[in-house]
C-alpha cells in the first residue's frame, strides 16, 4: 500500500519509483515479467531490470501491479487446502479477465485498455477480503454462501474498492459486474469487464457457488460478430498476448 501510495503522487519521479519497485522483490519480479510480455514487448527485446521496466510500463501500469499484489495477498494464507485451492482459482481467474478485458478494450470497446486491466484485476476484490475472514467465520463459503453472493461481496467489495482510492469510473464499471448486464454492441468499461468475465477459460470458484450463465449461452456470446470480426478470431488472433500476460500477472 505504500508503494501504491508513493506512486498515486503525480510528482513522484521516476527514479522514486524504481527504488520502491526494486524494494519489494514480488512486486519487482512481476513489473519484469509483465514489461516482456507480448502484451508490451513486441519488439521482444528482452528486460532484465527493474529500472528499464519502469519506463517502459509507466507508472500507471506499476501502479496497477501494485495494487494487484495487494488484492492477491489480501487472501493471506489459507489454513486449508480447501481455501488455498479457492484462492489460486480466483487469482487464476483475475488474471484471465484482467487480461482479456485489456484485449476488448483495444479491440472491441475502445476504452483504455489499462483501465480495463486495472478493473480485471479488482473485480474480485471483496472475494478475496472474504478468504481472508473464513478462519474467523467458518461456514462462510458453505453452499448457503450462494444465497447472498452478489449482495454480501458487493457490500465488501464496495469498502475495500474504497480503502485502495479505486478511481470512480473502476468502480461503476465493477458495480456493472455485480448486478448489471451485458449490452450488445458493448461499449462501456463495464461492458468489458463483463465481457472478460464470461470469456474467462477459468471461472471464479466463488460464482459458481452461484447462478452464472450455461457455456451455451458464453458459446453465442463468443460467437457475435464485432463489425468485420467475431470475438472467436479476435480472441485467436490475441492469444500469444493474452496467455502471455496472464502468466505475467500470477503472482
């Protein structure tokens, strides 16, 4: 957090940064993993320092690392192999629509692509504050969980969103996730969240607790034309970039 923090400071420079990176070793290891993904290599030039990868992702893309980081060490360690497995599927799930929300938004939806990712990324966070809370309330993943799913993690989900200063625009777009519906043509930031929720290869064990759509009502949304195109060849002919960037993004 104080890295993200630091970094939020529009005069914070650029060798600041650096430092505060090259400080915390995960968050390092995922800034020079992420600078040499197809996503932002395509010159594939290898990086093999923090300082370089700095520049070349800038200081929002560092920032919306930072704050990946905390949202998948907010789990903390699960007592059980039960709840570590839930945690490893979620942040697996994180990373596919954080990835693929970066492609819609460059393809499909002509938002910013990095403010989709950053969505991507926070779309699950109140999931992940409760992992963290079920040592201290067993029972709160129990098959029950599934009758208050979208009202209890929204509730969290809007306090945490708050506590790490998600801009506002974020923050109606993971609103749009909870309880709002896909619309077609998509446009919006929430729509491309959307979108990369349901094209996710990984679901979020979470929501399958609850109702989500049958993978025949995913297959016809796949299967929509987008202009010239359809979200099939537009996922195929992004693949190299989005299984690269996903892969960045495990932390």
């Amino acid at each position: 957090m104080k890295v993200r923090q630091a970094l939020d400071d529009p005069d914070c420079h650029m060798d600041t940064a650096v430092k505060l990176v090259q400080a915390e070793p995960l968050l390092s290891a995922r800034v020079v993993s992420v600078a040499n993904s197809a996503a932002f290599n395509r010159a594939r030039r290898e990086i093999t320092d923090v300082r370089t990868s700095v520049l070349r992702l800038g200081l929002l893309t560092v920032r919306l690392l930072a704050t990946a980081l905390v949202a998948r060490q907010m789990a903390g360690e699960p007592a059980t192999q039960s709840d570590q497995n839930l945690a490893a599927q979620l942040w697996e799930h994180t990373a596919h629509v954080a990835s693929i929300s970066r492609v819609i938004a460059q393809r499909v939806t002509n938002v910013d692509p990095e403010t989709a990712m950053f969505a991507g990324i926070v779309h699950e966070i109140g999931g992940f504050y409760l992992l963290s809370r079920v040592q201290d309330f067993p029972g709160l993943l129990d098959d029950d969980y599934k009758d208050w799913i979208e009202v209890g993690e929204a509730e969290v989900g809007r306090a945490v969103l708050k506590v790490l200063a998600v801009p506002g625009p974020v923050v109606e777009a993971v609103e749009e996730y909870w309880f709002g519906y896909l619309e077609m043509p998509p446009r919006t930031l929430g729509d491309t969240l959307l979108l990369g929720d349901k094209l996710a290869p990984v679901s979020s064990p979470l929501h399958e607790l609850g109702s989500r759509e049958t993978r025949d009502d995913i297959k016809a949304i796949v299967e929509l034309a987008i202009e010239d195109e359809t979200l099939t060849g537009i996922l195929e002919e992004s693949s190299e970039e989005i299984k690269s960037l996903t892969a960045a993004l495990r932390f």
